[in-house]
C-alpha cells in the first residue's frame, strides 16, 4: 500500500530528478565517483583489499524504535549485521539476529519530528528468504540514543549507514580515518525501460511493486519510460544524451535488451555508446541473461518474483563486467548483435511456435517443448567454427564432452508501416498513484513522490511503530553536491524525439521485418564474406541435425543452464549440437538435465560441443527457423563472430555459487 500521513514513520525520498556525471565507461569494482586522473582509474578498476569476513567494524549499543521496545547490541562486519538483544532480557539464540549483506538492498538515517528527541533513528532495508524460500521485505529500525544531543546521536547513527553503504556498494572504508558521509560518490542515475506487456503483462505491476521500492531504498535515482511498441527502445537509446546516465536497465525479458544493444551500436558513436553499462530485471517469459548473473552472484537458481529481487539486490549493490557481444551477419548482408544466442532447428522452433503461448508466461517453452518432441524434425546443414586455441574446462568429469574433430568431416567451405505514437510515458506522466503530500530531497526543485513495497513508498513503520510514538521525517544521509545541476538542466530525452525516425535516415519498421538491424559496431576481422572460403583452421562438419545452438552466457532459461562453465567475457561462443538419430527420450533427458547444467555427463553421444571465435552456420533444408537471442531472423546461410568485452553489463558484486544453502 502507499504510505499515508498517519503513518508513524516516514522514510527518505530519493529524488527522480536529481543529475550528475556518469563515470568514465570502464570495469568498475562499484558504483563510484568519475576518476579524474589515470591513477584514478586504476584506483577505481581496483577492488577494496579483502577483509576477513569477521571483521568487527563498528560496534554499539542501540535502542529501537518504539522506545519502550528492546535494546540491541549492533556488530557490523564486511558480510553481515549482527544483532544482538540485551534488554529485557538477553536471546541465548536470537531469531533474526544474523543480517547478510547479500539481502540488504539499503539503509537510511530518520529524525524524530518531537522536538524533545534528541535521538537519531538508522533503518535497514532487507529481502531475507522466508520458511519457503520466498523473499519477503523487512526495515529494522534502531535508536542512536548514547549521547544527550541530537547531533552527536545523528553522527553515530550517519557512521553506521555510511558504513553500511559503503559494504554494499563495494566502497573501501578508511583504515583509521573517521567514517562521514563524505565518504559516498554521488548515487548512479539510471534510465529504467519497461515492457508493460512483457511477463503475461505483469512486467509493469511487478516493476512498481518490487523494483522502485527497492532502488529507491538503496538510494538510486532514476527516470522509467514505458516502452510502447516493438523498436521503441532502439529508437530512444539512439536519441539519448548518453553523458546524463550512468547506466540503462531493461525491465522485461531479454528481447528488450536485444533493442537496446543494437540501439547503442547504430548509434554514430557507437564506440563510446556500446560502453554504457546495461542491466536487466526480469520481468519477461524468456529470462536467460537474468539467470546468468543470478548464478554470477551467487545466488540459487530462482524463477519469477524471486529471480527478480535477486537480480534487483545485484543492482543496488552495484559492480559492472565486461560483457561479449557476437556479431552476427545475415544471408542479406546486414548485421545484428547478439549478447545471448543463435540457435536453429528444436530450440529455434519451440521459441518461435511458443509464441500463441505467450500469455502462459515461462510455462509457453514447456508447453512449446512437449509438442516439439511430438514432431520431431531434423534439418540438414553445413556447420563450421574457428576453435579456440584453449578449451574452457568441462563441468562434466564423468563422461567427457565429444571432441569434435574425432567426429565430423572436414569440407571445403561452398562458393505494415507501423505508426508512431509519443515516443515514451516517462514516471512523471504515468498513473502512480499519490494520496499523500510528495516530499523534497536535498537540492531537488520539485517536490517527490513517494514509491514503496506493494504499491507505495519504503514502508517503516509496520510492526515497529505504535499509535502513540512521534513520527519520524527523514534526515538525508548526503546533500546534493556542489555543483550538482538542476533537473531543468537536464535533457535525457529531447521533446521532439518523436520524429527521430525521420531524422535519423533510419528506416521505419516494416511488415515481417522480425528483428533489427545494427549498421555500426566493430568490424569482424575473423570472417571472410559468406559464399567465399573459409580460411585454414577452421573446422567443418555436414549432416542432419536435431539444433544448433550457439550461447554466449552459461543460460538458455531462467532455469537452463546450457554453457554452465560460461562466463560474461571469456571471449568464447560456445557451441552445441545434437545430431539426428536421438530418441525423443535421450532429448528429454538431456534438457531435464539442462536445469542442472550437468546433461554434457549423461555421456549422449549425439550431443556434441566445441568453444570457438568464430562459426558460419549454412542451412541445406530449404525451410526452417533460425533466431538471434530470441528473435526470428531472415533464414539462410549465417556467419557471426565474438567481439570480447565490447559491452558493459551491470551484474553487482560476484559471489560464491551456493552462497545462500
């Protein structure tokens, strides 16, 4: 619910407007200031030297709120908050008393609007698993209470959150310096692009419930546009002032972000626009790359709303990877770019039959598998790679993956209109609603609305207010500052962006055309044009085959791990194929085991793998599918090649896989 003015406690309010630089676009261990110097940057490519995960940090005695609740001993150490109760009574085993930083999406600092409390009050937001495994939200609100005035009770209670933020974002604090709120850069400005029909048209309750809570409590400033048809992201990335945005996040599934990266590379200057970091919260039925930096952070593998805060706490806590992109050049000549997969034959058809499906959600590609199974086809080709010089380690110790060259052939390589409406719904002009006085960030001009859990803003009070406590207002932890432009300075999308179209010399959509196309990006110095003749060490295979795959992260799905030894910038593509004369069995059994990233040790021996640089894909079969991350391309002969590191993906701190058992 939204928070209303009888509620006894009132969080801060993180401006939509507020405006800073965006940081030089290299790999950055955490959201951090813009590095002035060169030793700047290697500073700030550089992680903060490693604690032990038992640090004390900051240690101290708290009241809660309200005051004639219990009181607390407080242990902050890199990985957790510690919370211990020492009146009225001592818990020999306190229930809740262990807060992992890795379910922290933020904190606060609040003040009493009583003039006769001199306290100063530090919330913790936190997303810890429930008895069924569910996330669920709470705030923890504790009393800084030790000193007789509110200054010094406020500046032991800013030392906790500045502490606090600084761990999540990866920050290094002082060794025996003073922890002040001048320790923390300027927060991030993102642009959040929303698929309103994306996840069976949930994608925009979902954001609204879950996400702006959440990045509102860790702190970030944001705008949201509504995306309003197919390119519309495209589009809009193409006209943005980059400079203004520190980062591009898509809330859908991975077809939206497809928009976005080859927006970025049509772009004149697509050098410097491919280094905006993107992001991705998964709100779509095809969630692959959101799987992959579920896995990247540690997390256990999750589906729907879980996967969502998951990838939503990765978000707040900050920390970008370089990110491979595959250039791929189609039978026409043009190019797009893929961050995920190209894929032919069953993978290929069951995400495109699975379409009439759509509003099953992630249900569509079981429903689409079943009946794949039951017409199983075959497609003949001609399949070629470039392989890598070093094979990445197998996940399958058992039963080793089939060598390729021990069982292929070598072979000589063969000679409507759409119309447009406004180009975007920012936040200000959607439906939220606001039934309570909009409050003001430090230096922001207007006033703010509030966004909060479940249809309002980060709600505090809950089970720890009473009728009778005085309210509390916020007590912003850090001021806008100096030099920080106003709102009205800022340009991120021009009013007459909707006639960039035209403007731009780029063509409009047309009937059929089922994915766009990317002009710019780097050239591919690894492949001849198609029809000519591939160059010494390639590799050549002929037959009929049951798909094709090629992945770039370890995730086909939300829940399939197809490459589990894949990583965002190992500069591979990994190959798959499944040759014919598999029986409708072995392939169920292959992709159940695909779940678990282990079907490569069921020793199939139609299942075939290779890591290349590059690969060219012709069909023989006259009909047929093929997709790039999920979209229907023009069928017909197909040529890609990896481009390391070319882009930027905001993925939050890395961490250790089963972390959370």
């Amino acid at each position: 619910m939204w928070l209303s003015l009888s509620n006894p406690l009132v969080p801060p309010c993180h401006t939509l407007s507020q405006s800073f630089q965006r940081p030089e676009q290299e790999l950055t261990w955490s959201w951090g200031y813009r590095p002035r110097s060169a030793l700047d940057r290697v500073k700030a490519m550089a992680p903060p030297p490693p604690l032990a995960p038992s640090t004390p940090l900051l240690h101290g005695e708290f009241g809660s709120y309200p005051d004639r609740g219990p009181r607390f001993a407080l242990t902050l150490t890199p990985q957790a908050l510690h919370i211990q109760r020492l009146r009225p009574k001592p818990e020999a085993r306190p229930r809740g008393g262990l807060v992992l930083l890795t379910e922290v999406s933020g904190c606060c600092t609040l003040r009493s609007r009583s003039p006769l409390d001199s306290a100063a009050y530090f919330c913790v937001y936190t997303y810890p698993r429930g008895r069924r495994g569910a996330r669920r939200r709470a705030a923890r609100t504790f009393r800084a209470d030790g000193a007789a005035t509110y200054e010094e009770n406020r500046a032991e209670a800013q030392r906790w959150a500045t502490a606090l933020t600084c761990l999540l974002r990866g920050l290094p604090l002082p060794g025996d310096g003073e922890i002040t709120p001048d320790l923390l850069p300027r927060p991030p400005r993102l642009l959040l692009l929303v698929n309103p029909f994306g996840g069976r048209g949930l994608a925009w309750q979902w954001c609204k419930n879950h996400v702006l809570p959440m990045i509102s409590e860790a702190g970030l400033s944001f705008n949201l546009i509504q995306t309003e048809r197919q390119n519309h992201a495209r589009e809009l990335v193409q006209g943005l002032n980059l400079s203004e945005w520190d980062g591009i996040v898509t809330v859908s599934g991975d077809g939206l972000l497809y928009e976005v990266l080859n927006g970025l590379l049509q772009r004149p200057d697509w050098e410097e626009a491919v280094k905006t970091p993107v992001g991705i919260l998964p709100c779509g039925s095809g969630n692959a790359l959101a799987g992959a930096v579920n896995r990247h952070g540690g997390f256990e593998p999750a589906l729907g709303i879980d996967l969502l805060l998951n990838c939503s706490l990765l978000l707040c806590r900050g920390g970008s990877h370089p990110l491979d992109l595959l250039s791929v050049t189609l039978a026409s000549g043009s190019r797009c770019f893929s961050f995920l997969s190209v894929a032919w034959g069953f993978v290929s058809d069951v995400d495109i039959q699975s379409e009439r499906f759509r509003a099953l959600g992630s249900a569509r590609f079981t429903l689409g598998t079943v009946l794949g199974l039951a017409t199983l086809h075959t497609y003949r080709g001609r399949f070629s790679y470039l392989p890598a010089t070093v094979e990445p380690a197998s996940p399958a110790p058992a039963h080793g993956l089939p060598r390729a060259k021990s069982e292929l052939t070598l072979a000589p390589a063969p000679a409507p209109p759409v119309a447009h409406s406004p180009l975007h719904r920012s936040v200000s002009d959607l439906p939220l609603p606001l039934p309570q006085p909009a409050l003001t960030s430090p230096g922001s001009p207007e006033p703010l609305p509030i966004l909060s859990l479940n249809g309002g803003g980060p709600e505090l009070a809950g089970d720890w207010g009473g009728a009778g406590d005085a309210p509390l207002s916020p007590d912003p932890l850090l001021p806008s500052p100096p030099g920080t432009p106003k709102a009205a300075q800022l340009s991120p999308i021009s009013e007459g962006a909707s006639e960039m179209t035209a403007s731009s010399g780029l063509p409009p959509p047309t009937p059929g055309a089922p994915v766009s196309i990317s002009a710019g990006g780097p050239p591919d110095h690894l492949l001849p044009p198609l029809g000519t003749p591939l160059p010494p060490g390639w590799v050549t295979m002929e037959g009929d085959f049951v798909l094709i795959l090629a992945i770039l992260p370890s995730h086909l799905g939300a829940d399939l791990v197809a490459a589990p030894h894949a990583r965002f910038d190992d500069g591979l593509v990994h190959l798959c194929w499944v040759r014919s004369g598999i029986s409708r069995a072995a392939l169920l059994r292959m992709f159940l085991a695909m779940e678990r990233g282990t079907h490569f040790s069921l020793g199939c021996p139609y299942l075939g793998y290779a890591a290349a640089h590059a690969f060219r894909l012709e069909p023989l079969t006259p009909r047929g599918v093929l997709t790039v991350d999920g979209e229907q391309v023009e069928y017909g002969p197909l040529q890609a090649q990896v481009h390391p590191g070319l882009g930027t993906l905001l993925t939050g701190p890395p961490g250790c896989p089963g972390r959370e058992a």
